[in-house]
C-alpha cells in the first residue's frame, strides 16, 4: 500500500551569514545574564533559535489531493492548503552556477552544478528540491514514485 503524505524540507529560510551570526548569539546572552539583563539574554537566546531552525516545507497529502507549501517558524507551520486534481510530471533539470570571491589581492571563481526537481502539479510548477548534490534529487524522486507510483519524468 502506498503511503498518502510526503513531507520535504526544502532548506533553511535565512542565508548562511544569518545563521552564523545565529549561532553566536547565545553567547552573547551569556554575556547579558553576566550583566544582569536577563531580558536581553532571552531575547538573544530567541533570535538564535529563530535563525537556526526557521525553514521552508512543502507537504502532499495524496489521498486528500491537497499540497501545502509553508514556512516552519518556532516549530509552528504556517502555510496554505492548496487543492490539486492531477500530478502532470516531474522534471529535473541541472544548471551550471557561478561564484565569485573577490578579496584585495586576488579574486577566484567557483564553478558547479545546481541540480532541480520540479513537480507540475495542474499546470503549476512546483519546486520541490534544488541541490549540488545529483543523489539527493534522485532519492527524492525515488520517494516521489514510491508514494504516487510511475509519474512521467523529464530530464531537461
């Protein structure tokens, strides 16, 4: 029997740099507790746990026919339920991306591949998954076929 709910993490909400800063937060409440401003010492542990854990979900209910793109924030989802009639094809697709680190002296570019799993769900492309990693896409659409069964796949 086919399971009916696939839930995807689709990464983290906040850029890398935020994150950062994130994790260095409880320290510096360490520093306010020390201080006797334990006000600002929870309000620091609170942005830290903010930083770290907000993330972005895409759930399917496949026995109910309804998909849910949402934001987990503070444990909490919060998102809207959309119905759908059909699930038309997934697609993958690989893009080749760049990055440029620029310092004083020199400056070197970083060249690699961005793979993508779309799901066309009644003519609307979904974006399920990007990653450099080609594995993980595949592991995805493994899990897509084995709770919807053979869904027609383009490789573009």
């Amino acid at each position: 029997m086919k399971e009916s709910k696939l839930t995807i993490n689709q990464g983290f909400y906040f850029p890398v740099t935020f994150r950062i800063f994130g994790g260095l937060l409880p320290f510096f409440s360490i520093f306010f507790i020390v201080n006797t401003n334990y006000i600002m010492a929870a309000l620091a542990v609170a942005m830290a746990y903010l930083l770290l854990t907000t993330r972005y979900e895409i759930s399917f209910d496949f026995l109910s026919k309804h998909y849910k793109e949402q934001l987990r924030i503070f444990g909490f989802k919060r998102g809207e339920s959309k119905p759908f009639k059909h699930i038309d094809r997934a697609i993958i697709t690989e893009s080749s991306k760049t990055k440029t680190y620029n310092s004083r002296g020199s400056s070197s570019t970083i060249r690699y591949t961005s793979h993508h799993l779309f799901l066309v769900v009644d003519g609307e492309k979904i974006e399920l998954l990007e990653s450099e990693k080609e594995k993980k896409i595949k592991k995805l659409h493994a899990q897509l076929k084995s709770h919807i069964g053979e869904v027609p796949t383009v490789n573009a």
